[in-house]
C-alpha cells in the first residue's frame, strides 16, 4: 500500500475573521439601506394634512323627467356634454298623439254645428213639418168631436151603453191634448232657442277645445328642454328605449349654482357667522373669489362620515358651511367635488 499525502486547502484563521466582518458590515449596509428606504416610503405616503380651511366644490343638481309615454326617437347630446337653458335634449315619438289630435278635430266641428243651430233655431222646413202635424191634430180633434156629438145623442136615447159614450169621451179628450201639444212646440220653435240650449251648445265646443289644448300640451312635451344651463352627468335611456311618465331621463348640474361646502366641529362654528365674507381659492389655479356664507346647519350624525374636514372628536357637534361666490364664476374655474381653501 502506497502512502499518498493529502493536500486539503483550508483558509488561515486570519482569513476566516476578514471575511466574516466582511460579510457583517455587507448585511448591516443592507438593512440600513432598506430601513431609509421604508421610512421614505411611509413618508411619502403620509397624507396631506386635513384642516378645517378645507372644503368641497359643489353643484345644484337638476333631474329631467318625461311627462308622457313614448320611445326615445332622438337624443342630442351624451354625457359630460354643457348646454344652455332651451336646448333641445331628446324627442319622445308618440304616435297616439296624431290619432288624438284627428278626433279632437271631429269633435270641435260637432260643437261648432250644434252652436250654430242653437242660434239659427228651427228652419222653415222644420216649421212646415210642425204646422202640418197641428192641422193633423186639428182634423182628428174636429172628429172626436162629431164622433162625440152623435153618442152622445145615442147615449141619451139608451141606444149605446156607458162604456161605449166613455171611450168616445176619451178620443176627445186626447184629441184636444195633442193640439195644445203641437200647438205649444209651434209657439217655442217661433221664439226661438231657449238659452239654456245655446249654452249648452258653447260648453260642449269649449271642452272640446279643451281636449285640443290638452293633446297640444302633449305634442310639445315630445321635446325634452334643458331647464337650465346645465352639465349633462347621466343618461338613463337610449334611443328606441321606452320612456313613462315622471321618468328621470337625464342626470345633471347646473352651471350656475355653483356653491362651495366646509365641515367644521362646535368648537370653531363660532368663528362664522351668516353673512360674514371671505375669500376662496382655488389651490391648483391660485384663482380666488370673494364669497359669502349663506347658512351654518348641522350635520346628522350619519353624515359625519362625508365631513370634508373630519378633525373632531367623537363627542362634537358638526356643522356645514354653505358658502356661494360674489362674483360670476366661470365655467373650468371650479370642478365638481373639487378641493376648495378659505383664505
């Protein structure tokens, strides 16, 4: 067996110790660098302080609802889009209308006849035709009463009975009946018509142009109209969408209403009053505007949670701050929901 010597390159102890600090002071650089790293990051998410000069833009918003039933046939403007008070937002086809408005025609014609032969009263035909039943009645009542006449003599010489002479006495008097009848409509139709019956006659042609007025009221509200100048959030149909009665079709605020909201607790409400003036400013623009306060109200306690300015403690009171502009605000100085600042 051969004796071989084994070389086995280990490191000095020298060596061991160097490379140990080495590698200490590598991991120590890395844990600093990291730590420096995490602080400016937590830094750098710290949020920007919250003070009670702090507040919300906001806008009056406006809701536009559909009077009538019918489907969208056109619609003139998308979201985000600015129009001005009377333009035209959407049309609503309703073809019930065309049909209504045809008997409504009808039916003013009608009253305007009848009201014109109230006037008029009765024509010459009709008199004619009056007059000729009269003589008719006239020629039955002269013989009802020969017929009268005659029984009457029989009656009295026992040669008919009773009974025979009542029914004779009946004829006459129905005779004599209907020629006061005829007699009396002759007389009314010569006085002309009764004004109970020309009044009539002109309320039936003014329901009826009532009724007109009305389907023209329903025409025009196929138009859906800006009621003012306005910013168009929503809409809630499209075309060929079917449209009812009261509902809201487009969503939006208007322009002009522009107002501006400040959340502060009891302990520094007192430091406002109604009527006091300050100055907003717009912190991007560095545009301000002299402003006035309008109303201090409280907040319900399940709107603390939308405070702009939630520095309070839980036992305090809050208040709203409702502040409007001096001076005319254009449109792009304030968005909605913007941050605003009290100088």
């Amino acid at each position: 067996m051969s004796n071989r010597k084994h070389i086995w390159n280990c490191a000095k102890p020298k060596d061991l110790f160097t490379n140990y600090s080495m590698m200490t002071m590598k991991n120590t650089l890395k844990h600093i660098a990291l730590s420096l790293t995490i602080t400016s990051v937590l830094v750098s998410c710290t949020p920007e302080e919250i003070t009670a000069l702090r507040g919300k833009v906001k806008y009056e918003t406006l809701s536009v609802t559909t009077k009538i039933s019918g489907r969208i046939a056109q619609l003139f403007v998308i979201e985000g889009q600015q129009v001005q008070q009377g333009d035209t937002l959407a049309i609503i086809d309703v073809p019930e209308v065309d049909a209504k408005l045809a008997q409504v025609a009808g039916a003013i014609e009608a009253a305007k006849a009848q009201l014109l032969m109230a006037h008029n009263g009765a024509t010459n035909e009709q008199i004619t035709q009056i007059e000729g039943k009269l003589d008719a009645a006239k020629a039955q009542l002269n013989y009802a009463k020969e017929s009268f006449s005659r029984v009457q003599n029989m009656f009295q010489d026992s040669l008919v009975s009773s009974q025979k002479m009542d029914e004779v006495r009946m004829k006459l008097q129905m005779a004599t009946a209907q020629v006061k009848a005829i007699k009396a409509k002759k007389q009314d139709v010569l006085n002309g018509t009764r004004t109970e019956i020309i009044a009539q006659a002109n309320g039936m042609l003014a329901r009826a142009k009532g009724v007109e007025q009305e389907v023209l009221v329903a025409t025009g509200e196929q138009y859906i109209i800006a009621p003012a100048d306005m910013s168009i959030e929503t809409i809630t149909l499209r075309k060929g969408e079917l449209a009812t009665p009261g509902y809201t079709l487009f969503n939006g605020y208007e322009l002009s209403s522009v107002y501006f909201r400040f959340t502060v607790n009891e302990a520094k409400v007192y430091n406002y009053k109604v009527g006091q003036e300050l100055t907003i400013e717009n912190p991007y623009t560095k545009k301000k505007f002299k402003c006035k306060i309008i109303a201090i109200k409280q907040l319900a306690r399940y709107a603390d949670i939308t405070s702009t300015s939630p520095l309070y403690k839980l036992s305090e009171a809050v208040y709203e701050l409702k502040i409007i502009p001096l001076e005319k605000v254009s449109t792009g100085d304030f968005y909605l929901n913007a941050t605003a600042l009290i100088q």
